[in-house]
C-alpha cells in the first residue's frame, strides 16, 4: 500500500506541473512497478492488453467519421440550418451555438472539434452583430460539452468496455441527458437575451430557400440516425456502424458536397491517425493505472470506507459529484473515466446504482469540466478563436456551468431520466 500511495502522489504532482496526462500516468506507475520489483516484461503485457477489446476498434472509425464530417463543410450546413429553426428568436446568435452544437455533437462526438468547428463561423458572427467575445466564447465552449453525451461518443465507448455495459444502451441513455444540457443552456440564453436585449435574425427566410437549407444538411443529420438506427435494428455492432458510419461520411464527403478532394482526403486519414494515437496512448496508460489500483484494492477499501462513515445514499453520490467535477477542472474526461470506472464500480455496486446511470452521471459530469476552468480545453479553443482572455471566457462561462451541474444532479437522482429509453428496447 505504501507504494500505491507515493504512485499517487508522484500522479499529482506531475500533473500540477502540467506534465501531459499519458506520461504523468506512465511515470507515476512505473514508481509502484519498480517498488514492488515486478518484471518489466509486466508492464508490456498490461499496456498490450488495454487494447483486447474488439468494441475499442470502433475509436478510430468514429474519430475518421467524425473528422471527415468536420473537415467537409458540414458545420456551416448545420449552422444555416439551426438559424432557420431559431433564427428569429431574441438572442438567435446564441441558440444557433447550442443548437448547431446537438446537431453536430450527434455527427462527431467529440466536444473540441465542436468547439473550432462551430466556433470559427459562429464566433466572428455573434462579435460582428454586437455579442460581447466574452459571451460569445463562453456559449460556445459551453454548449460544445453536448459531444461526448449526445451519441456518437467515445467515452461511452471507453466505459462501456471497462464497465461491461451495453454500448447500445449507452448510446440510448445519453441522448436524454444531451437534450437536457442543451435546453438548461438555452434556459440560461433566455435570461441573458432579455437582460441585455441581444439582437434577432429580423429578415425572413423564404420557403425556396429553407427548403434548399434544409436538403443541405439532411444527409448530415442521417449519420446519427443511421448509427443507432443500425444497432437498435440488430444489423450492425458498435464497432461495425463505426465502419459504416465512416464510409458514409467520405461517401457524402467526396461524391455528393465534394467537399473534399482525394488530396485532403488523405490528410485528414493522418490527422485522425494522430488522434487515435493519442487517445490510445491515453487508454493504455491509464489502463495500468487502474491495474495497480485494482491490485492494491484501492477500490473495494474506497468503497468500504465510504459505506462505514457516511450513511445516506445520496450524500454518497453527491460527494462522487464534487470529487468527479474537481477531477474534471483539470484532467481531460477520457483519462479521467479511465481512472475512475475501476474505482467506482464496487461502490455503485454496494449502493445498488446501475451501472448505465452511474456510467451517464459521471460522464455528463466530467464532460463539464472541458468547459470549465482553469484548464478546460473547450475553454482554450473558444478564447484563442475569440481573441479574448481566459479570464473573461471564464467569467462568462459561470451560468452554463451552473446549468450543466443541474443536469448532472438531475440524472444523478433520477434513474428514469437514462433508463428510461434503454428500457423500450429490451
């Protein structure tokens, strides 16, 4: 146990002098590998076997899909699309951000992509019409943490695999709670239209020209559809509507917008290359990580010890909300549900939580740390697009944070909420 605890403590404070997570995870263990004098031959083993698991071969097609839709031009059909169904509404600038944001989340999964897609056109435009940066960053970087909730997503994907939870369930439960944060932001967009009186789309748009708006986006919006429609019908796997969803997406890419020509095509197979590197080393990492917790029973002591000294379930499952939010300020959420599924399960267990809702909670939970301060990237992305200082984003950001928290609560003590749809399929 004593080299378990100084592998945690070197964590932290590699982590403190922001040291990149992969290696932060891979330094630290090596401090509880070499303490106990276990064979190196050990550790490739544990890194080798992080990735046997058939479903995690879905990662680098959806991270594809996703980046081919984005590269394609398919942000601004979205954008003209959600300002036709909010344009003429007080504060429509700010509707279109959440709005073109569920949309595009359901199309990549991802919230940073959301943020530098939808943020490079909506950004300039909401500053132009009279949106402070400020604002017009913090609704962006907000509104991006619908990605990884809204299916596809990764981190379903990931926890899935570790919790042996059903993908398909998962991708059912998260659709829910993603429509939730977008309507609690927009909540928080009605407050503030009305306060500082932001401006509306005033000109109409003509029934020629939504019908043309429309038809744009709609092969789009079926890439969604046709991800869950596969699995919920039993046609395809997870990781086959990965492969399937990829192809469609270079399908409509290339030969119906060509969008992208054979050239950029193959740069953006690089690209996504890259991503999927860096995912993967993160999953490797934190997978032997979490052997050495598991080995040492941190999770079972965790559980036992919470179980002994508090007594109510929910002061239970408020305190894993803080300490998730806390991890979630300054750890990116892929590692950090890597790290935590392992050490929760036994204690979701015990409290007789399912594992589907507790898989949602922590993952709405944690997305909403991509938005928040100091270190949330979503946060980053919005302020280097903006040109406005972190400090002020942050600032700006506070009422959409508090809007997301809501939701995490809401889901936390309401099984309904994510169970409910699961359950029609069954």
């Amino acid at each position: 146990m004593t080299y378990i605890i100084l592998m945690i403590i070197c964590f932290v404070i590699l982590m403190a002098i922001r040291v990149p997570i992969p290696f932060a995870l891979l330094i630290s263990t090596f401090v509880y590998y070499i303490g106990l004098d276990l064979p190196m031959n050990i550790i490739v083993v544990r890194l080798l076997r992080s990735f046997d698991s058939f479903i995690l071969l879905a990662i680098p097609f959806f991270v594809l899909a996703g980046r081919i839709m984005s590269e394609g031009g398919i942000s601004d059909r979205l954008v003209k699309l959600s300002d036709l169904i909010v344009g003429r509404v007080k504060g429509s600038l700010a509707y279109v951000n959440i709005v073109v944001s569920m949309f595009f989340g359901g199309i990549t999964g991802t919230a940073i992509s959301d943020t530098t897609a939808i943020g490079s056109i909506l950004i300039p435009s909401m500053v132009k019409k009279g949106y402070s940066k400020s604002f017009s960053g913090a609704v962006t970087a907000a509104s991006s943490t619908m990605g990884p909730i809204i299916p596809p997503s990764l981190m379903f994907i990931i926890y899935g695999s570790i919790a042996q939870v059903s993908i398909r369930d998962l991708f059912l439960a998260g659709a829910v709670p993603g429509i939730m944060v977008g309507f609690a932001q927009m909540a928080v967009v009605k407050i503030l239209a009305k306060k500082h009186d932001f401006p509306r789309r005033e000109e109409k748009i003509e029934f020629k020209a939504a019908t043309r708006i429309v038809s744009n986006a709609i092969l789009a919006i079926l890439l969604p559809v046709i991800i869950l429609g596969g699995i919920l019908l039993g046609v395809v796997s997870p990781t086959e509507a990965a492969v399937v969803a990829t192809f469609y997406a270079a399908f409509i890419a290339l030969l119906v917008y060509r969008s992208i020509t054979l050239k950029r095509m193959v740069s953006v197979i690089k690209d996504s290359a890259v991503e999927t590197g860096s995912v993967s080393i993160i999953i490797a990492a934190a997978a032997l990580f979490g052997w050495a917790l598991s080995n040492e029973q941190v999770p079972q002591q965790f559980a036992q010890f919470l179980i002994a000294h508090i007594s109510a379930k929910w002061q239970i499952l408020l305190l894993i909300n803080i300490m998730l939010f806390s991890l979630g300020m300054f750890m990116d959420s892929i590692p950090a549900i890597m790290i935590v599924t392992p050490v929760f399960l036994p204690l979701f267990k015990m409290l007789h939580v399912d594992p589907l809702q507790a898989g949602l909670f922590m993952s709405v939970n944690l997305i909403t740390g991509l938005a928040t301060p100091p270190v949330g990237c979503c946060l980053f992305a919005a302020s280097i697009i903006s040109g406005e200082s972190m400090e002020r984003i942050s600032k700006a950001v506070l009422p959409f944070l508090a809007a997301n928290v809501v939701v995490v609560l809401l889901v936390t003590y309401i099984p309904q909420i994510t169970l409910f749809i699961p359950s029609l399929f069954k």
